[in-house]
C-alpha cells in the first residue's frame, strides 16, 4: 500500500533529482541502501526496523528519530531533508516513534526501545560498517555542522 503522502514526496524528489525510495520495515525490498534518503517505518510507524536494512554500506548513516507529536521535530524535518538533497556522502534515514493510535511521543513503541530513545529529536551516526560513531550532543553538534556547512542554517538560527 502506496500512501498519498509518500507518493507526493517521491514525486517531489524525482522533481529535485533526489534518489528516494520509501523504505518500510515490513517490506526490506523498497529499501535501496544507495538513496539519500528515506523513511524507514512509514508504513508501519512506530515498528522496529532491520538495523542492517537501513545502513549504507558506503557512506555514513545519519538516523533521525522524530516523532508527531513534538514541535522540536517537526522544525528539523524540512531540515533534515535539505540535509539529504545538500549532503549525498551521508545518508539519512527518518525513523518515527509514534505508532497509527497514540496520542503522544511513542516513548514505548518498537522503535523507541530498540534504539533506547529517551529524548526527541535523536540523531545516531553510524559509519559505513554499521559501528555507531555519535550519539547524544555529539551527533547533534555534527548534524548541526552539516546544515551550517550547506547553508540550511546560519550562524543566527542556532
């Protein structure tokens, strides 16, 4: 099942000449490890997902955990996805907490508790090995690098 909102935002990324495919953990054959981006659990939000699924193999991973119902989140989204567009030597896979039902951040979801997520946004990077290299302030500090280095932000927007 193709949603409204993921077919727009393939139709928009062919439109920008990103390379997306909507990745969905019950269905690993729509993840192409070589695109930029993609959402990992949109099909299923809140679903664990197959670590080794989500990982280049040739370029770091940036892993943006958000969910719905977080102001904070929905800010950086359009960032992290200039990221994607701005950055092609990292990828960037979008994990949602939040399952179909809750009504708040999904602190309990699969998601979550596979990835120990206590705060969000979250960002891990993990490099080409699939080795965890940033977690915490250290991969905010190097998410927030990036979008200074491509111009998404500007000294004045910290």
């Amino acid at each position: 099942h193709f949603g409204l909102s993921a077919f727009l935002g393939v139709l928009c990324a062919g439109f920008f000449g990103l390379s997306v495919s909507p990745a969905y953990a019950d269905d690993p054959t729509t993840i192409d490890p070589k695109d930029s981006y993609y959402e990992a659990n949109k099909q299923t939000p809140g679903a664990r997902v197959d670590f080794k699924m989500i990982l280049a193999n040739d370029k770091p991973t940036l892993l943006f955990i958000h969910s719905e119902h977080c102001g904070p989140c929905k800010r950086m989204a359009p960032k992290i996805h200039k990221l994607a567009e701005a950055k092609p030597d990292i990828k960037v896979v979008e994990l949602m907490l939040d399952g179909e039902a809750e009504k708040a951040i999904g602190w309990e979801s699969a998601a979550a508790k596979q990835f120990n997520i206590h705060a969000v946004p979250a960002y891990l990077i993990y490099d080409k090995d699939g080795k965890q290299i940033a977690s915490g302030t250290k991969a905010k500090d190097n998410v927030k690098g990036w979008l200074l280095e491509t111009g998404i932000i500007t000294e004045s927007d910290k």
